[in-house]
C-alpha cells in the first residue's frame, strides 16, 4: 500500500514535495486552522457527543450548500474550547465556504466585545444579547443592534434618519479587544463591523475624506466598557491582577476611511501586545511568524531550493505520525532515501535534521496552537 496515500494534504514532485497545489493557495487562516483541529483527538471525542444532534441548516449562509453533519454549539463549549462556532464533523477535509466573505467558522476567536450597555461580564462563558425592545436610552447606536450571527455581522436592526448634526455619533463603533494576543483577527473582525455599518449609513448619512473620530484608550473610564467586569484573557499570564488592563477601548469611524483608520489601530495595538510581552503580562507566541517555506539550501546548480510550504510540511508530518510511522519513516516516505549521506536536493538534509522539531511544533499546532492562525490572519491567501 503506498503511505502517501489517503493524506489530507497530497505530496507533490520530488524536487518540492511540500509546495502548495490546487486550491491549497486559497485556504486562508480559517482552512488551515480547520485541518489541525480536524486532527484533534479531543475535538473528534467532543464531536461525537453532539453527532446526534439535530443539524444546524445553513442553507442560507453557504450560498445554497447543504452539508450534513454540523451541529449548533448550545452549549457554547465549541467556542470556549476549540474557537469554532459550530460542530463541524471532523471527517470534512475543508470548511464549506460562506456565502458572505466577511463571516468565518473562527469567529468566536476573532470577535472583539462589541459595546453594549446591558452586558456587564466578559467570561469565557458565551454572551447572548437580550432582545428588549428597541431603547434610545439604552441603546444609543446603531451598530449595538448589528445582527451579530454565529459567524459574523449583519445589518443592524434599527438604523436612524440622519439629524444633520455636526456632532453625531451614530457611525462611531467601540469595540474592546484583548491585547493579550496579537491583534489582526480581531481588527479583521471589527473591519467588517465597519463595512457593514457603512453601508446602512451611506445611502443616507455623508462619508467623510476624513475624521479624527477614532483611537485606542484604557478600558478604565471608558463610557462604553468601564461597566463591565473582564474576566477573560486569552493571552494573559498568571502576574495580571486586573484583566481589564490587558484589553483596550477602540473606537473607529464607520464613515471615514475606515482602512486608514484601521492602519493607525492596528500599529497602536500591536505595540501594546508587543509590550505586554515585554512586561511579562502576556505570553509570547510559540512562533514569532508563520514561515512561508521551509529552509533553503543551495544544490550544486546554484540554485536555493526549500521543498514547499512550511505550514503544509507540519499538517503531513503530524498526520504520518498519528499514523504510527516513525521518524524514520516519515523521512522516507516524505523526501526519500538518501544515498551513502547524499541527497537529490540539499534542503533535505536541513528536513531530516529538523524532523523531530517539526512534528513537535505540529503537534502542538494541533493541540491548540491553531488558534495563532486565527490570531495572526496568517497566512493569509
């Protein structure tokens, strides 16, 4: 029986068996934080439990798709322990994809704590709104009433005629997000909030070129989070005393140029992520950046070869040893034998040395370590 086959992922040709082919390019953080999770013996066990459940129709949502086997999170413990925000078999080899590009099936990793003047907790315990009639006083922007799905935002319920004043702030959105991990998804998150905010808006309220109506301030004294108790962060260490110190207030424009404003908060909070870790207050990363390929080396034509894509290298290293093949193995059925200590291509003595390392950093990818992906946005496609 040939080992490669029945692989998630194909190996390719010798000279570059890890490059990314077909639709690989295309899987984006949401694909390939699907494929580690798909391995996790803990999810497979969780999932089980559910499968009986009644399936949750997303007809709608996948653009006409019907796929059997996803079952509604009741309970909230997809999200809480595996960031997913539905039970999704772990048989599928891919996500289906959405028909709205902006949802993704990791949005209760992405999803900031959107302003809301009757929450008063944020916990790792799942949050569900409740629908009281529509309050001028207790909710006093549109964006409050954002149909915020399982996997993303829709319009808000209730959207004001424009009062042609100078000093409205029905586009401003606030939003809290943890800098105890690295920003990008939620800002990714908080940038289709925006869009879909906009575009309620534009067709009665004036863009601006321009606005001074955003930034990045403390949680403390903060109108719109300073009610509420955080306690939940996903990235802090043991030495935080007050949780609300590693999140941040952020407000934005959805009126303005919302990619401008979003450089300017994405550069301040990275910076405020970056210096947690240097305080200690929350934990660095495993990995300081997803590489895009493996290791080069130059082969005796002069040419630098590297053998694929890293990530790709890490999904087929974990699956051959939950196989039960050992190292050994692994490297034959991967990169082949080598002769007398030569190889056809350099970078695979670089592969063999490493081996070990790379099955470890996968299988913590699997344990959890997807959830970086997810974080990062990368990579991206």
């Amino acid at each position: 029986m040939d080992a490669r086959a029945g692989l998630l992922l194909p190996l390719g040709p010798d000279i570059a068996p890890f490059e990314l082919i077909g639709d690989e390019p295309n899987l984006g953080p949401d694909g390939w934080a699907w494929i580690f999770l798909s391995m996790n013996d803990d999810y497979r066990d969780a999932y089980d439990v559910h499968a009986g459940d009644e399936d949750l129709d997303l007809t709608v949502e996948l653009a006409g798709q019907h796929i059997t086997g996803i079952k509604r999170d009741r309970d909230g413990t997809c999200a809480t322990r595996f960031g997913l925000a539905a039970w999704v078999p772990p048989s599928l080899p891919n996500l289906p994809k959405f028909a709205n590009s902006g949802d993704s099936w990791f949005f209760p990793l992405k999803r900031p704590v959107s302003e809301d003047y009757r929450r008063k907790e944020v916990s790792s315990a799942p949050y569900v709104r409740s629908w009281a009639p529509y309050s001028p006083r207790i909710d006093r922007y549109p964006h409050i009433l954002s149909n915020e799905t399982l996997f993303g935002y829709r319009p808000p319920l209730h959207v004001p005629l424009p009062d042609a004043s100078p000093t409205s702030t029905w586009s401003i959105i606030w939003v809290a997000i943890d800098c105890s991990i690295p920003p990008t998804g939620q800002i990714s998150a908080l940038y289709n909030l925006a869009l879909t905010l906009r575009a309620e808006l534009k067709s009665d309220w004036a863009e601006n070129d321009t606005s001074d109506q955003y930034g990045v301030s403390d949680i403390a004294g903060s109108d719109a989070f300073d009610h509420m108790h955080f306690n939940r962060a996903s990235g802090a260490t043991s030495t935080v005393v007050d949780l609300k110190t590693v999140w941040r207030a952020v407000q934005i424009d959805a009126l303005g140029p919302i990619v401008t404003q979003l450089d300017f908060l994405f550069k301040a909070l990275n910076e405020i992520h970056r210096d947690l870790i240097a305080k200690g207050l929350a934990l660095a990363p495993p990995y300081e950046r997803f590489k895009n390929s493996l290791p080069k080396a130059e082969d005796s034509d002069g040419t630098s070869r590297s053998g694929g894509n890293y990530i790709k290298a890490l999904i087929i290293l974990a699956e051959l040893s939950k196989w039960g093949h050992d190292t050994r193995r692994i490297s034959q059925i991967t990169i082949g034998l080598s002769f007398g200590n030569h190889y056809s291509h350099n970078w695979k003595r670089l592969f063999e040395e490493s081996i070990e390392d790379y099955i470890e950093q996968a299988n913590r990818m699997i344990d959890g370590g997807y959830r970086l992906l997810i974080h990062t946005q990368r990579p991206d496609r």
